[in-house]
C-alpha cells in the first residue's frame, strides 16, 4: 500500500477526545469489513512515495491526567502517552461540537444505483451506524455545472465530514474545503485530482484495474467461444477513454483476434444514467454480435445488466466488488472492482486513528495490498484464475507503466 502524504505535520484542528470516547473509536478501528491488513494503497499513479503510518512511542511512566480526562472524572493507567499515540487513538471529528460525528456524501449520480454511487452511500452508513454517529446526510444526482452550490449547502448542513463522491463533481472543492476549514474533507478522486492540504483523497490505478478487467474479458470470451466485446459508456470522457484503451490492451495480451467496440449512451458530461440510450445501444450491440457487455455505467447499469442477463451476454460490473456473490435477481459474470465502499471502509479506520489525514493521498492498485482494485472472474477455474493472478503481477510489477503513460497521454492529452 502506498500512501504519498502532502502534509505530514498537518495542522490538528481537533482536539484530543474524552475518555469515554475510546470505546468507540477503538472498536471502529477494529471493525471494518475490508480494510486492514495496511493503513495505505495505490494507483495508476504509481509514482506517489511511501509512507508507513505513523510510529506511536510511549514516554517515560508518569502519572498525568488530562483536562478532557478530568472532565469525564476517569482515571488512567499510569502511563503518559506521546502525542502520536494520542493522534492515532483519539481524533476527534465532531468539527462543530454537537455532541455527535456526521458524514455528508456528495454524488454525482443515484445514491441507488446498485454500482459506484451506491458503494459509497451504503459504505459510509454502515460504518457511521457501527459507530454510534448520526444519520448520513446525502445529496445526489448533482450535475457538474450544479456542484459549488450543492456542496456549499452541504457544508452548511451539521456535517463533521464530507465525502465527494467522485472528480466528476470535485472542481470547486478546493476553494469549498479550505473555506469550510473545520470539516474533514474526503474525496473518492479515481484519476485523481491536485493535491491540497485541505482535503484527503483516494485515487486510484485507473489504467491498471481496466487492463485486468479487458484480461478477464478475453479469457471468458475465449473459454465460451466468444469473440467482440461492447463497452457502452457515457460521451468519451477522458477517463472513459483511458479505461477503454488499457481494456484492449488487456483483451489483446489474451487474443490479439477479439474484437472490441465502445459505443457512447449519454450526453456530454458526466451522462452516465440514460437507460433509454444505453437499452437502445445494447440491443444494436448485440444485432451486431456482441457475445459480452461491459455497461461502464451509474444509473443505467443494472437495467443493461438485467438486459445481457436475458440476453445470455457476458456482463461485467462498473466498480462494484460484491457483484460475485450479491443475492437478487441480477448476476455478473466479473467484477471490475473500483468500488468506493471498499475505499471508505479501507480509509475510515485511519481517519479515526489519525493515520490518514488531510493533505495525504491514498492510491489502489491491482496486485497490491489492500486487494481492492482490478477485476475478479466469478466462479473462476484455477487456471483462469491463474491467468489473472499473472495479469495482476504484470501490473504490479511495472512493466506496463510506459504503455499506461502513452494511453494517460492519449486521453488526457498530457
């Protein structure tokens, strides 16, 4: 896990908790589902450095009790912690003293999506509901041109965090996140987004994840007699044509002979919700023989979904982890894995133990730990899934960076 800190010594604007917030704290810490083995992670930017999480160091025995201590009438164990070992322990987000922690979640699309909006809202639910907070405020559906406004009001609501569901949305958050200074920003950044003191972001390895997801594709195509693959999306964005790119070049390290066709569904930007579009691209797709479907889509991906499910396609999910075993009528046959609950239940206990912190930038990558990023084959046969294994390590080890870089060039026109 890599994590590439901007602001190591970042101002703590939140004082040390009482003691009878600890039980709390330390049980979030310890509860998440996904997160843990390590405290950071990674993406396509593979150039951030790494940090370890913060060293705790205990000082000498000394029996001293603090103000908030005295205040809750606890005693200590005679022992003075260090600032660091407090930092990790007992962050204190109740940023404007109500006597209780909300998260905020702005997002772009349907909070219910069944895809990448909707892991975050039920990510950042259960962990406020596991740890005793107040009810998650949500916003959604807001459109690019409408996000100042939307997330100002937001940050005027009785929220202590906010989570900026997606870049797509986060142009006016520096300005936003700097003026509303006293909330804990955090922003699901994919590709990524400049880097600020004011605000902790994730990214991750945009060009890695397709690359396994177009490998996935091929060995399902190849395995069940298939041959072309449609990847509907919303209106060639830039990060749509990077993702497209690295999944042919994925799709052809399997079979240079497979066949690939992106077809635009919505309307420029950010449209990636029109089932009326998207239903009528799928249909053409399929006229033409598509034998696998990959609906890179928010709202209208459970409807396409639902269609190559009757179609008899190969579907994958657009972010999504759980897809492999979600009960329900729907079914996927991959996962591509971007999810951002799995990012928030991965970052939350490191905001809590003050090892993630604004200013800092957490990056997810195939073949790296945490694994939370790149494509799973269901029911995978053990040498499909040895070809994947191979697939992450290919990724992982770098070699494919000069390839991701000309296709990053490509899209961003960097």
């Amino acid at each position: 896990m890599n994590t590439q800190s901007k602001n190591p010594a970042r101002m703590w604007r939140r004082s040390i908790v009482a003691l009878t917030a600890l039980s709390l704290v330390a049980a979030a810490c310890g509860d998440d589902d996904d997160s843990s083995s390590d405290t950071d992670t990674t993406e396509a930017e593979a150039e951030t450095e790494t940090t370890d999480a913060p060293e705790t160091e205990t000082t000498e025995a000394d029996t001293e009790t603090t103000e908030a201590e005295a205040e809750t009438e606890t005693t200590e164990a005679p022992t003075e912690t260090t600032e660091a070992e407090m930092a990790g322990e007992m962050v204190d987000l109740d940023a404007n003293g109500d006597g209780e922690v909300r998260i905020g979640i702005a997002a772009a699309g349907p909070r219910d999506d069944g895809a990448y909006y909707q892991a975050v809202v039920d990510a950042a639910e259960t962990f406020s509901a596991e740890n005793g907070w107040g009810e998650v405020i949500v916003v959604d559906n807001i459109q690019a041109a409408d996000a100042a406004t939307e997330l100002a009001n937001l940050a005027q609501q009785p929220v202590d965090i906010l989570i900026v569901g997606a870049s797509e949305i986060a142009e006016p958050m520096p300005d936003l996140a700097e003026e509303y200074s006293d909330i804990f920003w955090y922003c699901n950044c994919g590709a990524g987004f400049p880097e600020s003191e004011f605000y902790l972001q994730s990214q991750d390895n945009g060009a890695g994840i397709a690359y396994t997801a177009g490998v996935a594709t091929g060995i399902a195509l190849r395995d069940s007699g298939g041959d072309s693959v449609a990847f509907l999306g919303c209106c060639d964005l830039g990060f749509e044509i990077q993702h497209y790119l690295a999944y042919q070049l994925g799709l052809s390290a399997v079979d240079e002979s497979l066949t690939f066709t992106y077809v635009p569904t919505g309307d420029f930007p950010f449209d990636f919700d029109n089932i009326q579009n998207a239903s009528a691209a799928y249909e053409n797709a399929v006229a033409e023989g598509a034998d696998a479907i990959y609906p890179y889509l928010g709202g209208a991906h459970e409807p396409i979904v639902q269609l190559a499910n009757e179609g008899g396609q190969i579907v994958l999910s657009a972010g999504a982890s759980d897809v492999c075993t979600r009960e329900g009528d729907l079914s996927w046959d991959i996962a591509v894995r971007f999810d951002g609950g799995d990012y928030v239940r991965e970052i939350f206990p490191q905001i809590l133990d003050g090892s993630a912190q604004e200013g800092d930038i957490i990056v997810y990558s195939p073949g790296e730990e945490p694994d939370v990023a790149g494509a799973v084959i269901c029911d995978a046969t053990p040498e499909q899934q040895a070809e994947m294994d191979e697939a992450y390590a290919l990724v992982a080890s770098g070699e494919l960076d000069a390839a991701f870089g000309e296709i990053a060039a490509e899209a961003f026109g960097g």
